[in-house]
C-alpha cells in the first residue's frame, strides 16, 4: 500500500484577502480619477452663469462676497467644449502608449505618479481659470493624460496579482470605481459650489487624490512575491496559479478593443450622416458584431490547441471585437429616452457587472466539475448567451424617442 505524501492545501483568505484590498485601493484610483474628470462638467454652471455685470454700483454686498467664492468668468459654449472635452483628447493619445510600456516599466510608479499628476492638476485648476482660459485647457489636457495613464495601467497589475479563476471579480470591483466616480460628483458637487465655492470642488476631490497617492505607493507591490505584508499561504496560492505571461500580449485586448471601439463610433456615425443606413439599422448592425463575433471567435478556441499564436489572435479578437456594441446598444439609450440615458447607462452597466460575478462564478463551477471539457462548455454558453441576447435585441429594439421619455409641455389659458 503506498502513502500519499501530499500535504491537504493551506485555507487561503478569501475576500478578506490582501489581493482584494488591493482591488478595492485601485476602486479607489478609479473613483478619485473619475470624480477629477466629471465634476468640472457640473461646476461649468456655476462657473460662466452670470446675469449681472460685475462693478455696478447697485451690486450688493451679498453678491460680491458669492462672486468671491464663486468666481464668474465669460466663457464662450465653444469655449465651454473645448475646456469639457480637452480631457479626451490626453485619455485618447496616451492609450497605445502606455498599453505598451505598462508591460516593461514598473506598473507602481506609472499608476502612483499619474495618480499624482491628475489630483495637482485639479488643485490648480481654480488658479488657472482665473490666469487664462488656455491655462484651463493645458490643465485638462494633460490631466486627460495622466488619467489615461491609470484607466489603462492599471489592468497590468492583474497579470501578477488576480488568480485565474478570480481575474473576473477582481477587475470587476476595482472598474467599477469609474462608475462609482460619477455617482459621488452628482451627489456632493452641488452642495460643496452653494456652501464653500465651486472651487473648493477641485481642491477636495485633488487633496483626496494626493491622500490616496500616498496610500498607493506605501501599500501596493507589483509582485505579490515583493510584498512585505502579504501572507505567506496567500504569496504561495498566488504566484502557483499563475502563468508568467508578457506584459505586451496582455496589453492587446485592450488596446484592440480601443481600435474597435473608435472605428465603431465613426463608422455609426459615417452611415448616418451619408443617409446609407437608418438609425435602428445601425444600431442592430454594430449590436451584431459586437454580439455574433466575441461568439465565433470563443467558439473556434477549443479547436485551436495545437497553435500558440492562433489562440492568442482569437482571444484579443474575441475580447476586442465586444467594443463594436459602442456603435449600437451600449448609446441606444440615448436615442430611446435622452432624458433618462444617465439612469439606463447606470442600470444597464450594473446589470451586466452582475452578470459579470456571476459568469467568473460559474466558469468557476465549470472548471471544477469537469476540467477536460471545461473550456469547450464555458465558450459555448457564452456563444447562446449572446446569440440569445441579440435575437431579443433585434426584436424588440427601438431607435425613436418612447412617449414616456418625451418632454411634457404644460400650456396655459
């Protein structure tokens, strides 16, 4: 009779875990980052809305002390979207680059130092509104950057630190941080312009920024095996279920999913204004893609085993291609009810967060039950799922403002 030498496997911490309160501190990251990025869109009001010309002898002595707190400035609206948008355009140049270089230099100082950018960036917003409206847009630009730098930098920390069978709960709690951000802005951004000046908005949303930055470089490690405070039985459960992958290769998806993203934006958009296709035409057709190909391309994966770079190819297309779906029902909102696409965009992107926990949980199940088939089956029920979904969306999909979501206009005798 032989013995088995094999030890039982150490209990490793669950959610209580250190890789999860690295997950919630990147939530964090993304919450402030978010929260720098949105609130100017709701300060802008308070920022240019004035009615009476400053220096009149009638003003009183009340309004003087708000426009002390609330400085007032004249801002063309093609000012306005320039100053809104300039963001972007640091988040949009700054993609490819660092999907690129997040896998060769140190993910710890990439994200900590833009992290730091970002939040002395919003602190000198207010100073520089009053200097120059150029001043304001240089600001956004390159807070635009270093936000970038975070949004995308970020998912590199998974390659070292997110077990396979836990990479879906983990990315999905530290993401959802950018729709945390929002949230925040809308509930406090108000209150902070009427009590304490639409300026003091910036200097506590960059002050919690700094805070955080502090946290980040004390606390976060890029490889767990560097970490001072981690267990050891959670070190070991770590680094053993990880393949060494290249930084490159796990920087692909998303940036392919960026590509795609874009050309299904300009695309949509070309259709439309050529008159080639109808709005509700286009939505199905890019809801399509986005559903049909994700689902072709996990399908054929089983049967690519024999060829390394064939499966690498069907998995950024098969995680790249999803972004086709900006062009069609992730914005079908706004065609159906622009009062409310706020709110839908928020029940929608909670729904599929849910879906989201619940697929890494199932993949999860799968795996265990029956390994040697596990792939095959995960892959296929992913596939009748969105071909499930499509044909539901293309029955019932709409592209004209429904009745409730019109405006009411109230006439009077």
């Amino acid at each position: 009779m032989q013995m088995d030498n094999r030890l039982p496997p150490k209990k490793v911490p669950g959610f209580c875990s250190f890789r999860y309160g690295l997950s919630f501190l990147v939530h964090c990251c993304n919450v402030i980052i978010t929260a720098q990025r949105a609130c100017l869109n709701l300060t802008m009001v308070v920022m240019v809305n004035s009615t009476d010309p400053h220096g009149l002898p009638n003003t009183s002595t009340k309004k003087l002390l708000d426009n002390i707190k609330n400085p007032v400035y004249n801002w063309s609206p093609d000012i306005q979207g320039i100053i809104l948008s300039s963001t972007f355009y640091g988040v949009i140049i700054i993609q490819v680059p660092v999907g690129y270089f997040s896998g060769i230099y140190s993910t710890k100082k990439m994200i900590g130092f833009a992290l730091c950018l970002s939040s002395v960036l919003s602190l000198l917003i207010p100073p520089a509104a009053g200097i120059g409206v150029a001043w304001v847009i240089v600001c956004r630009a390159i807070q635009g950057v270093a936000q970038g730098i975070v949004g995308t930098a970020q998912f590199e920390i998974y390659v070292k630190w997110a077990p396979p069978l836990e990479r879906g709960r983990l990315t999905s709690m530290s993401t959802s941080g950018f729709l945390l951000g929002p949230f925040i802005v809308l509930l406090v951004t108000g209150v902070i312009c009427e009590s304490l000046g639409w300026p003091m908005v910036f200097y506590i949303f960059g002050a919690c920024g700094c805070a955080l930055c502090l946290l980040w470089f004390v606390l976060f490690y890029d490889d767990p095996k560097d970490h001072p405070c981690i267990s050891i039985s959670e070190k070991e459960y770590i680094t053993s279920s990880l393949v060494q992958q290249n930084g490159f290769l796990s920087s692909l998806p998303y940036l392919f999913a960026w590509i795609c993203g874009n050309l299904a934006g300009q695309l949509s958009d070309f259709f439309l204004t050529r008159n080639i296709l109808s709005i509700i035409a286009v939505r199905k057709l890019f809801t399509a893609a986005g559903f049909l190909l994700p689902a072709i391309f996990g399908v054929c994966l089983p049967y690519l085993s024999s060829s390394f770079y064939s499966i690498v190819i069907f998995l950024i297309l098969a995680g790249a291609t999803g972004s086709f779906c900006l062009g069609g029902v992730l914005i079908n909102g706004l065609d159906i009810a622009p009062r409310y696409f706020g709110f839908i965009k928020a029940c929608s992107t909670l729904t599929g967060m849910i879906g989201g926990l619940i697929a890494s949980t199932l993949t999860g199940l799968i795996l265990k039950q029956d390994p040697e088939s596990a792939w095959f089956k995960t892959f296929i029920l992913m596939a009748a799922i969105n071909v499930t979904g499509l044909i539901f969306y293309l029955i019932v999909a709409k592209a004209e403002i429904q009745d409730w979501a019109k405006e009411k206009q109230h006439t009077r005798l």
